[in-house]
C-alpha cells in the first residue's frame, strides 16, 4: 500500500465517522443559528453607523 492510499483512507475514515456524528436537525440548526448571528451583527452595524455619522 502507498503512502498516499494510506492518506487517502485515513481521509475517508475521518469524512465518514464525521459525516455520521451529525444528524440533519444539528446541521438545520447550525445553520439557522449562523444565519440569525450574521443578520444581527449586519444590522447592528448598520444601526451604529448610522448613529455615530449624525454626530
């Protein structure tokens, strides 16, 4: 066996026992959760620029 076969297993191994560590709810909430965190921190920075420019 190559040392690169041997890379590219361990790879698989790893992306596979991953892969089966997650369930589809954690992945949704995961996503909603950063979706939520990205909108509050966009718009909070909005709101302070507009706040701190008036002045």
């Amino acid at each position: 066996m190559k040392l690169s076969d041997m890379r590219l297993s361990a790879i698989g191994g790893t992306l596979c026992g991953i892969w089966a560590s997650f369930s589809i709810g954690d992945l949704l909430y995961g996503a909603c959760t950063a979706l939520i965190g990205t909108l509050v921190s966009f718009l909070l920075s909005r709101f302070l620029n507009r706040v701190f420019k008036r002045k």
